[in-house]
C-alpha cells in the first residue's frame, strides 16, 4: 500500500526534523540530516512542504515517537507474560490502579469527543489512555473508530490489529477490522477479519452482516468481471477457412459498383479489376487468412471455380453477376460462399 508507505516516511521525515529543531542533533550534523531529509522525500514521493500532501498523510495529533512508545511497551507487556513464573521478586507488570483509572478517564473523553464528531481530539485522547495502559484493547480499537471516522481507514486497520495482538478474544476489534478493509475495497481482507471474529463469537450479529456483506461485494465484483470479460465467439460462419463471406461479399460488390461498363471498377455489376482489389487492405486481410488456414486450397479443388478459372485464362474474362446468377453452380457458389449463409449463418438483420 503506497500511501501508508508515504504516511510512514512523512512520519520519519517530521521526526528528523523535530530532532534538528529540539537539539538532538548536533549543529555540525544538521546539513547532513537535512540532504538526508530531502533524499528520503523524493525516493518516495513525499514532498514536506506540500500542505495538502502532509495534510493526507500526517497521522497527527499521533507522532512517530508516541506509536514506537505505545509497541514497546505492549512487547514488553507480551514479554512478560511469555516468559511465565520466575523466581525473581514479582514486578508489577501493568499499570497501578490510579494509572488505569486515569487511562480510563482519557478514553471517556475521547466517547464523548467522538459523540460531538471532534475525531482529531478524540484520537488525542485515546492516545493518551493508550500511552498509560497500552495492555487495553479498547483503546486501541476506540482509536480505530475514530480513524474510521476521518476516513483513514488503512491506520483503523492497524489499530484494529493492535486491539487484537493485545487482546485475540476482544470480538469488536475484528468487527472494526472488518469494516476498515471494506471502506478501503480490500474485501478478501474484510471477509478474513469477520471470519476470525466469527471464530471467537459465532453467534455475533454484527459479524455475520459485515461477512454477508463482503461476500456480497465479492461476488459481484466477479460476476462484473465475467461480464467484461471478451466472449470466446466460434469463427463467423461461412465459406472455406472459416471466412465471412458475406462481409467479403459486400466488400466484392463496392469494388465492382465504383465504375462505369468496362472502366477500372469492373463495371456493369461484374467483378472489380485486381488494382481495386489490391488496393483494398480488409480485402487484402480476408485472402491472407484464407491462404493462412488452407482455405484458398479447398476453393480450388471446387469444380466451379475451377471452371471459372479456366475459362478467364482462356480470355473469356471474369464473369459478370448476371453470369453468374445465369449458371447454377456458379449461383450456388455464390450463395454459399458471399451470401454467408453457409455452416449455420445467421439471416440478416438478426445479432
């Protein structure tokens, strides 16, 4: 996903320069991390001082800083509880009661800036409870609705995915999981994240209309993509090599009609001149792929034709359409192979 790639580089690029004005850097190294600053900006396309692409991709009031905060103490936490019974003096492994009661404070702050629509300050304030008591997976998900809200639905996923490291029995954090790929159209993932909630509260109705949902959405987009997909249509009906003959057959009578009796278009009905027919490249085209599938071989080996060719080499010329539809197995010939109407074709005028 490019553009949480871009958040996060804005994220470091705002750190760097947080450090160079608070004094963390050194003077003499200030040029070098700003070359630094510049560098990482343009190899992915984040430019600092474009207000309206820091204003997309910040992730404000949150920094960078206070998310690296928040996992080091949940891998603590995680730790902790992975390493099991020591006999070491026990640590008090979470925050104290007062610590909670305060975290909680910050997140009722937060509900009630989310039921006034003021989702920047909600997600302020749920940050706070995150950083006193990051073992919470309320808060997480709480921070994710609020994302949700703004419609950053990529870092309401990731919130969601915390709610869940912390907590995999904390069913609405799948629920809000679920909902942030749907807004995104990822609906593979969403379907996945209601299944997984599904796993731990089969019965929640929540889950199942937002499963429904996305299986809705799926087969739609598939049934849209079989729709756009091109047809696999069998070759036009018609004469040898599988050629539409009927479109050849209009192509033959616009050559022939272009001239007067005897002129360069052939004339009186009869057959266009070889010039036209060179000249015209769909008619060109069709004898290529009628030479190509053996079409032209077969054509020969028809004593009509056969006949034609013969009497055109002995002078008599090429016939005219009214020769043609003089000769019956020249008329036949025609109807078969130019009327289209050979192997199945449709009549005309039908799709």
């Amino acid at each position: 996903m490019a553009e949480k790639k871009q958040k996060l580089v804005l994220s470091i690029i705002e750190f760097l320069e947080t450090s160079i004005t608070d004094g963390s850097i050194k003077s003499d190294d200030k040029e070098g991390i700003e070359v630094a600053i510049q560098c990482i900006g343009e190899a992915f396309g984040v430019d600092p001082s474009n207000n309206e692409q820091k204003e997309k991709l910040s992730i404000k009031p949150a920094t960078l800083n206070s998310l690296f905060d928040v996992y080091l103490k949940t891998k603590d936490k995680i730790g902790t509880q992975a390493a099991g019974p020591s006999t070491a003096p026990s640590i008090p492994s979470g925050p104290s009661a007062a610590d909670k009661e305060k975290a909680e404070k910050h997140k009722q702050t937060g509900n009630n800036l989310m039921a006034s629509k003021e989702y920047t300050r909600a997600i302020d304030a749920y940050t706070e409870a995150i950083a006193i008591d990051p073992n919470n997976p309320v808060y997480y998900s709480n921070r994710a609705a609020a994302w949700s809200s703004m419609g950053d639905h990529a870092v309401a996923a990731d919130d969601a995915e915390m709610a869940i490291a912390v907590d995999p029995k904390f069913v609405k954090a799948y629920s809000r999981l679920g909902h942030a790929h749907f807004n995104l159209g990822d609906y593979e993932a969403a379907k996945s994240a209601f299944e997984r909630g599904l796993e731990v509260e089969p019965n929640n109705a929540n889950l199942k209309q937002g499963l429904s949902n996305a299986q809705a959405k799926l087969g739609s987009s598939s049934a849209t993509t079989t729709r756009s997909a091109p047809a696999t249509s069998p070759p036009p009906a018609g004469g040898a090599g599988g050629m539409d003959w009927s479109q050849m057959a209009n192509l033959m009578g616009g050559l022939g009609g272009g001239g007067g009796a005897g002129g360069a278009g052939g004339g009186g009905g009869g057959m266009p001149d070889l010039a036209s027919m060179l000249n015209n490249p769909q008619l060109m085209a069709m004898a290529q792929q009628m030479m190509s599938n053996g079409g032209m071989d077969r054509l020969m080996q028809n004593p009509a034709i056969r006949d034609m060719a013969s009497r055109a080499q002995s002078g008599g010329g090429m016939p005219s359409m009214a020769d043609i539809m003089a000769d019956p197995s020249l008329r036949d010939l025609a109807s078969n192979f130019m009327g289209g109407a050979g192997r199945g074709a449709p009549p005309p005028g039908n799709n």
